[in-house]
C-alpha cells in the first residue's frame, strides 16, 4: 500500500490516521505541493486532478481523502471506523462533509496565509478565517451535547477534525471558552496514539 501525500496537509493527515488508527501499513510518498510536484506527469496519472491524497492498495488506486477513508472501511473493516447503525452512519458522514466543506476551507486559508512573509499576509482574510472557525465550532458544541464524539463511537467523522484541531494552537485560532463540549472532545482526540504520531 502506497500513500501519496503532503504532511503539512489537512486532507494528507486524515487519511494517515485513519491508517494508524486501522494498524495498516504503508509506504509513505511524499509529493510537494510547494514545488508543484501535484502537477507532475507522472503524478497525473495517479491522481487526474493533481491533488493530494491518492492511495494505491496492490494496483487499486483510489482518492479523495474522503473516498479514500471509506474504501479503508469497506476493505479493513476492523477495527470500525463507522458506526454499526445506519443513523450514526449517516450522521457521522454528515459531520465528516461539514469539515470537508464548510471547517477546512477556512483553516486552508490561514495555511496559505502563514506560509507567506510576514508583512504580505492578509490581515483581513485571517481575521474573518478566525471568526468562521469560531462560528463553525458553535455548530461541534452543539453536536457534541451529551456525546463524547461526534457520531456515537470514535469514527471517521472524529478524524476528519483531528487535523484540524492540530492547528488551533499554531494559529492562534479563539475558541469560545464555554465551548465545553468542544474543550473535552479535543482532549479526548488529542490523546490518542495516531494523533501524535502525526504530529511531526
């Protein structure tokens, strides 16, 4: 099993951990997204659309982080990473495309923003990144009412944030400090073994 990916990125992680957290072996390929090495020929042909992650499982090759996650699923089965009842299924897939496309944009953002010098960041662009967290994470306090992840058992909706999560403290993102719920589901997932084993 081979897995194309860029450490630094938030969709690169989901899928290692979700690897860890499964104790599934695999050769680690690093594409650079800094030298554009996404858009290489030979990439190409991994990936058509030139974006990290891509897996290769034995000649299968599968992508998107969140296709990716759930062919783990389907063919490495244990241990689950979904839950065993259809509601918690379809809630955790929810909770997984809220991350995918209304949380990670914004934290796509402050990446791209810090990678630049200093004095050509967007203050503005970081500020409203800032605010669109803090208000995304009103929607995980509510849903975490009562929980202790996000759908039931720890699962793939969990993991889809972990990546995330990483990143509040290394950009300094606010969280409202009554975001109870949120302050304990953070602890929970920081202190399993594939979170910080990708914390490097």
């Amino acid at each position: 099993m081979k897995l194309y990916h860029f450490p630094p990125s938030t969709n690169s992680l989901k899928v290692r951990i979700a690897l860890l957290e499964k104790g599934l072996e695999f050769e680690s390929v690093v594409i650079d997204l800094t030298k554009r090495e996404q858009k290489a020929p030979d990439y190409l042909k991994i990936h058509p659309f030139g974006q990290v992650p891509a897996l290769d499982d034995d000649g299968f090759v599968v992508y998107d982080s969140t296709v990716i996650n759930e062919y783990l699923e389907d063919e490495y089965p244990h241990p689950p990473l979904l839950p065993p009842d259809s509601e918690n299924r379809a809630l955790a897939r929810l909770m997984e495309d809220y991350r995918d496309n209304h949380v990670n944009p914004h934290f796509v953002t402050l990446i791209h923003e810090h990678r630049k010098p200093e004095e050509e960041r967007d203050v503005a662009l970081i500020r409203d990144a800032h605010g669109n967290i803090g208000s995304a994470f009103t929607v995980l306090e509510r849903q975490l009412q009562g929980r202790e992840y996000l759908a039931g058992p720890f699962s793939l909706a969990d993991i889809a944030f972990m990546p995330n999560i990483a990143l509040l403290e290394r950009f300094d993102v606010p969280l409202d400090p009554d975001f109870k719920n949120v302050a304990g589901w953070i602890e929970r997932l920081r202190t399993r073994a594939s979170y910080a084993a990708t914390q490097n």
